[in-house]
C-alpha cells in the first residue's frame, strides 16, 4: 500500500514538514501516533490508482502491507482507506513478513521497498518495483501469466533445432552426435529426442528397447557442475505449456532404491508431469519412485547448491 497506491511520503511531509526518507524509523512512528488515524488520511497515489485499475480488469489484486507497531487504529485506518478510494470487494491482508505469501512465480509483489522485494524474489515470486513505468510492470505481469514473449521463444527454437534422431551406439555413448539447444526459464537445454522421434537403447540383459517419444527429451546443461546419482547430466522432459512456471522433479527408482532425477518442465500441474513422465516409458514401468513440485527459479538453485545424490 504505502508508497504504491498511498502517498505515505506525501502525507507525512503535510502533516509534520519532515522528510520520511531522512528520519529514523523510530522518529517516523513517534510522529505518526501523534496524529490519530494518520492512515486513513494519506493521499492516493495516481500511478498507483491507474494501476490498480487496470489490472482489476484480468488479475486478483490483494493488498498487502505491514502494519505500524504501536498504532492501534492503522489496520482499520487501511482497510477503510481502501474502501474509500477502491471499493470494499479487495482483500487485504497485514503482514511484516510479505515473503511467506509467496507459492510461485506468478505471485507478483508490486512494492517500493527493496527490503520487501528482494524477500520476495528469493522466495521465488516475481518482485516488480513501483517506480518502473506502468506499461512495463503490465507487460511484465502478463508475460508471467500468459508467457507470450518466453514461450514463443522455445516454440521458435524448439521448431528450429536440428537432431540427429538415428545416432550409432557409438555417438550415443560418446554423445557426439547433433542436438536441438533451447533455454528454458534461464536453463540451458541440449534435446537428443524431440517429441515423435524414436528413443532406443538396451537393458541390462542386453536386450534392445525402443519407445516413440510423447515430449521432447534431452538434458540439462547448466546444471552448476553438481555430482549427481548416476554421474549424468540430469534429464528433462518437456512438455506443451512452454509458459508454465512451475517444475516438477521426478524421483526415479531401480530395484526400489533411488537411482536418478528427471526434471518435468512445460506442465501445469504434477498430474499432467506424472502422466507425461510415465507416457515416455513402456507399459509396467515401475521406475516412478515419487515426483515433487517446485517452480524454475527453486530447481535453479537446486542444480546450483542442492545435493544431487538424494531425493528431490
């Protein structure tokens, strides 16, 4: 609220001549309880307003703010200030910890404070500051929701890539052979067997297998150098929603131990990646040990920091 749709700088300088950016947060509060519902009395941010307004037409929006120690009337004091200035059907929600709301990208923090944002972002939420221009922070809400910029992008590259879809055993141990190179959400993707093409290999009893592939499959590359289970690279799958932003990491198992990760990117929900994952294998496979879901920025900082030898 403050300093995005309220004008706390604004009013603080009318009512007490002082500048809220020079004094202590201390003194801030002392002169604020001097002035009973000093809240309900701010000015209304016009960037802020034209915002609200325009978002309100496709997104929720739910105001969220911390409250001010020790003044007993600033909860009431905001929400009914929000009702004044946008109506009484938007959710409001008091927190000095804004980050614990945070479940994916798509919940976007729109603030003016970087000790707000930067929480948020670590936590895996899209952090927007408020003194970007409007049209930018629209158009950077609609590309997390709808992912038109990102997902065109892999659809391009994805229509573009060359594949060698028959190497020799030879190639396939060495990995010297043609791959489809895409970036996906930051990570760096070579693809050995686009979506339609043939996988083969043998088992253990040297017997060859063959399995038309239902998603584009390869490996990721920037994986941060981690060791993992099987001394590869981690595998992915990646599936039709190129603008989804959530992940899923798949657990697999041999002989009822765990034996290695597949990443699951381009599906919305663990019900679509599970259905996916098992989709790319014969029939009675029993590899699907468990399968867990993240979001893009968190598997980043997994393959960078994470232990790679153990379940996700």
């Amino acid at each position: 609220m403050d300093g995005v749709v309220a004008g706390f700088v604004q009013g603080y300088k009318e009512m007490f001549f002082r500048d809220a950016y020079k004094d202590d947060p201390f003194t801030v509060t002392q002169f604020c309880m001097t002035v009973p519902n000093f809240f309900r009395m701010l000015p209304v941010l016009e960037k802020g307003r034209d915002l609200v307004n325009i978002l309100s037409e496709d997104y929720k929006i739910v105001f969220l703010t911390t409250p001010m120690e020790g003044m007993v009337e600033c909860r009431r004091d905001k929400i009914d200030w929000i009702k004044e200035h946008f109506g009484s059907h938007y959710d409001v929600i008091f927190s000095d910890d804004k980050a614990e709301y945070v479940t994916d990208e798509k919940s976007i923090l729109i603030d003016d404070m970087a000790y707000n944002l930067e929480p948020w972002d670590e936590a895996g939420g899209t952090a927007i500051d408020i003194r970007v221009k409007n049209d930018k922070i629209i158009e950077k809400i609609d590309e997390v929701f709808n992912g038109t910029v990102e997902s065109n992008k892999v659809k391009g590259q994805l229509a573009s890539m060359e594949v060698n879809e028959t190497p020799t055993e030879k190639q396939k141990e060495s990995g010297n052979y043609k791959k489809g190179k895409i970036q996906f959400k930051g990570l760096d993707i070579l693809i050995e067997n686009p979506k339609g093409s043939i996988r083969w290999g043998f088992d253990e009893r040297g017997q060859k297998w063959l399995q038309k592939m239902k998603s584009h499959y390869g490996y990721i590359v920037n994986d941060g150098g981690q060791e993992t289970a099987d001394g590869d690279k981690i595998d992915v799958f990646i599936g039709p929603k190129l603008n989804a932003s959530r992940a899923f990491v798949v657990n697999q198992e041999k002989d009822g131990a765990f034996d290695e990760h597949k990443i699951m990117l381009g599906f919305n929900t663990i019900e679509e990646a599970e259905a996916a994952y098992l989709s790319n294998y014969q029939r009675g496979w029993d590899g699907l040990g468990s399968i867990k879901q993240t979001n893009t920025k968190r598997l980043r900082e997994w393959l960078n920091e994470g232990n790679l030898n153990e379940p996700f």
